[in-house]
C-alpha cells in the first residue's frame, strides 16, 4: 500500500493558505512499484524514481521500520542515497542486503522512504521549500517460505466471535505472509456488507474487526481480495465464516 507525507510549497504568510495548500500537495517524484519484495537469495533490488515535472530536484532514499524512526538499525542500504534529479529525468536506485537475524519463517516488514526537496529557486524571498516524503512497504521474504501469496490465502481461518457484547470477524493468518486487504466484504444470504478499515494482517497473526450493523447469524461468508506482489489486485475469493460456541 502506498503512503505520502503531505507538505507543500508555501507562498505567503496566511495560515489558512498554508493548510490548503497542505492539504492538496502530491509528490513530483514517482516511484515505479507500490511495494517491493526482497527475495532473501538476492543480492540487490532496485526501484526507478522519475521525475516528470518541470524543475530539478534533490532526492534521498532510505529503508526504517513500521515505527518510521531513525535509530533502529536496518538489514539495507539504498545506492545512491542523495542524489539530484533532473527534469524528465530518472534515476535507479539499488537496495542492497546486510547481514542479518531476521526470522526464517515468515516474512519481515520495513519501508522504503524517499524524499524530495525542490531547487531553490531565483524568485521572491518569501518562498518556502518543503521536502515531500513517499513510503512504500518492502517485504522481505526468506527463500525457505515457498509457494504463492495469493494461493496460500484460502488458508485464512475467519470465524465469528463475541467482544463486549458485539458480533466480531476473526482472521487468523497461518501462512508466512502479510494481507493487504483490499476488499473484505461479509456476505449474509442475499446481505453484502464491507468491513471498513481493515489493517493489515501480519503472518503467523490474529486480529478482529467489528461487523457492520445488522450482520450477525450462521452460514456467513466473507469474499476477500488482497493487494498482491506487483501491487494489483487479487481475483476475489469466498471464505467460509465459522461460528465459535
């Protein structure tokens, strides 16, 4: 799933106009993947960031953790890690793996992190440049977990359970992998409801989410979908729901 930190250039001296403009900011760096997988047997992978605007720019690169500090150390070095960027131009940028004790069995999540900083320019003194940051999820997967994400979903144990007196969907992830939910929708006969905001679900993992009103009863199923390796979207799946005593 793709995250931007939402800044912006500012003209002036309004609040008001500051929010706004915060508000409506987009990066002018692209990356060329939403997600990237780091196959424990490679050495190296590498992702394109373009610049299509009209103005140069400065770029860094790094990898963090879901806490997104600079003090945890990573297993990964991006190459080059600053770097300017041309109008309409592009550039690659290599990850490369260290040495490290990260789990064998499962999948271990971190973030790839770039961050744009526009050229000064020769205008009026009040203009403020603001860095843009962009996160995007990289996996990185042990070569000992074998098989497809996408198949090893039907592995996914969804029940119904009772929390402070309210009806609640289960998921428990047996599978090494993690599930970006793009669409998971419970089905009740003809009823369709979706469960809204559902987190991402980590490997070897539970978590549950409130059913929408009016959703409760046996023979329920869920029909899900996930955001897979290149960033689509899976084919829809249909799930039994089971009922715990």
């Amino acid at each position: 799933m793709l995250s931007i930190t939402r800044t912006s250039t500012l003209l002036g001296g309004c609040l008001l106009a500051l929010v706004c403009t915060l508000n409506s900011a987009h990066a002018a760096l692209t990356i060329s993947t939403t997600r990237i997988v780091y196959d424990s047997a490679q050495r190296s992978a590498s992702v394109v960031i373009a610049n299509p605007s009209q103005r140069p720019f400065a770029a860094q690169t790094w990898i963090n953790t879901q806490a997104d500090d600079t003090t945890t150390a990573v297993p990964f070095i991006t190459a080059p890690a600053l770097f300017r960027l041309s109008a309409g131009k592009d550039q690659t940028v290599q990850i490369s793996g260290l040495p490290n004790d990260l789990p064998q069995d499962r999948e271990s999540l971190f973030f790839f992190n770039l961050q744009e900083v526009p050229q000064a320019s020769n205008g009026p003194s009040n203009v403020l440049n603001i860095a843009l940051r962009t996160r995007i999820k990289l996996f990185y997967r042990p070569t000992q977990i074998q098989g497809d994400p996408v198949r090893s979903l039907k592995e996914l144990y969804l029940a119904i359970t009772r929390q402070e007196g309210r009806p609640h969907l289960s998921i428990r992830n047996p599978t090494p992998y993690h599930y970006t939910f793009s669409r998971l929708d419970i089905v009740n006969g003809s009823q369709q409801k979706a469960i809204p905001a559902t987190d991402m679900l980590a490997p070897l993992s539970e978590r549950s989410y409130a059913l929408p009103a009016g959703i409760d009863g046996s023979n329920l199923q869920a029909i899900v979908t996930v955001i897979n390796d290149y960033g689509g979207t899976s084919k829809p799946l249909t799930l039994p729901v089971h009922n715990t005593p």
